[in-house]
C-alpha cells in the first residue's frame, strides 16, 4: 500500500469517526447491484455518504446508493456499504482497498459480500442464491500490488480459504431454516463493463468458474490480507452470453437482483441471527 493510500484510509477513518458516535461493529456488509433495499432491514444509527468520507471513492453505477449504514440488522451489531466501488467505473486496483482497509481499522473482522452475477451453468438459473466456495481473478489486476504494509498483512499470504468455511456453514445452516434453496460454487471476476462474450463463458466454465461477475475479488482480496473472515454470495441475474438466447442488459441485471432480494434478505438475516447468537 503506497504512502498516499494508507494517508487516504487515515482520513476515511477520521472522517468516519467524526460522523458516528459510539462503538463500530466487527461485522461488515457489501450490498451488490439491485440489493440496496437490504438496508431497510437495519435499525440505522448513522448513515454516511460516500461523499462525505475524505479519501473514499464514491459508487457512481446505477443500483448502488454510495452510503455507509451503521446500525443493528436484528440482533447483529453491522456496518453496512450500500453500494460498492468497481474497476471498470476508473478506480485504480489500489483505491479500491481503501473501503476494506477502512472497515478494517474501524474493527471489522468479519466481511459479507453480496454480488450479481451471470450463471456459466443452465442449472444456475436467475434467481438463484450461490454461496461462494472459490474465485478465480480474471482482471489482470490485484489491489495488493506495491508496498506492502506488515502492520496489516504479510507481503505473501495463503488464499487456500479465501471464503471461511463456518460463515458458509452458516449460509448453509440459515437457508434450511428459511426454506431457500441455495446453490455453491466458485465465482469469476472480469473487469467489465461490457458483459462477456461466448467464447469467454465457454473458457471461463473450462477454467471450473460457476458464475462471473465484475466485482468481489478485490474486496476478498483485501479483506484476506487484513485477516478478516469473508463470505460471498452471489444473485445469479441472467445465464451468461450464449446459454441465455438474448441480449444482456445492467436494467436485467438489477431487475432480477430485485426480484431475489426476499430471498437473498431471508439468507442474510438468518446468518446474522446465527452470528449474534454465537456472539451472545
């Protein structure tokens, strides 16, 4: 992490400080496009937009509200980013660790991270819920490229676990309580924003991805490097180019997210049930 990163998470945590009286929560969530709406579920104590946080990017994509939500979802003590940073809106692999490494600093331990994504399987049809056992970074890109900073992680770290096997256990676990069917298996991201060709969904299923999508990996990434728990789980809005028989659109893409969003709001407050009474 250069010099003028690490500065600018050092005034995102002051500025973030300045705006919420009291203690942070250590538990994280990242709300993906069309999944907003989740944030109606939180007993909010202070919302903070993006704007207004020195040094972190703001969301500029439709579908993404570009706030920071802190509160209660249920039980569960959260902090809630309604609205992600992607590579393909401009930002530097780097700046997109500045959100992470923020939350970090502010005490989160643990990282849930929700996306839409295309399905690079026919069973994986739109609507359904995939937890997410592996990735694959198709970008070329790494947010942990440069100077690495040992106060926060090693310069070489292990990714064998990148998605914690309790948090999906628990995914698992809230699902058969909520009745929802869910599916696993391993996420693909490329940077976008165009939506991928025929030829690459078909490599893309070679290379053993279930889903692709634009985002996640660096959020992982990063969160990893901090040693944070992450879980991932993905709205799968469309089959991906070739197995769908038409165009694919972003309007599809947040319309479907919608159209899940009982179910995904379902799976989440289960699993933050279970993490409030594991905390208790």
């Amino acid at each position: 992490m250069t010099a003028e990163t690490k500065d600018m998470v050092t005034r995102s945590v002051e500025a973030i400080r300045r705006q919420h009286v009291g203690s942070f929560p250590s538990t994280a969530l990242i709300l993906g496009s069309g999944l907003g709406r989740f944030g109606e579920h939180l007993k909010i104590d202070t919302i903070i937009p993006y704007e207004d946080v020195q040094g972190f990017p703001v969301s500029t994509v439709v579908g993404h509200h570009g706030r920071l939500l802190i509160g209660r979802a249920g039980r569960l003590p959260l902090i809630c980013m309604q609205g992600r940073m992607h590579l393909y809106e401009g930002y530097p692999a780097q700046e997109l660790a500045i959100p992470i490494r923020t939350l970090f600093r502010l005490g989160v331990d643990t990282l849930i991270i929700t996306n839409a994504a295309g399905g690079l399987r026919k069973d994986l049809l739109p609507g359904t819920l995939m937890v997410l056992e592996d990735h694959i970074n198709m970008t070329g890109q790494n947010p942990l490229i440069g100077p690495n900073d040992e106060d926060v992680g090693p310069r070489f770290f292990d990714m064998s676990e990148a998605y914690d096997p309790d948090l999906r256990a628990r995914l698992t676990r809230a699902a058969k309580v909520a009745g929802i069917d869910i599916s696993s298996g391993v996420y693909l991201q490329a940077s976008g924003p165009n939506f991928e060709t025929p030829a690459e969904v078909r490599m893309f299923a070679r290379y053993g991805a279930d889903a692709v999508g634009m985002s996640t990996v660096p959020e992982c990434l990063v969160a990893r490097h901090c040693g944070m728990r992450v879980a991932g789980v993905s709205v799968i809005t469309n089959l991906a180019a070739g197995l769908s028989g038409h165009a694919l659109s972003h309007q599809e893409t947040i319309d479907e997210a919608e159209k899940a969003y009982e179910k995904m709001s379902a799976l989440l407050l289960g699993l933050f049930d279970e993490l409030a009474s594991k905390a208790s």
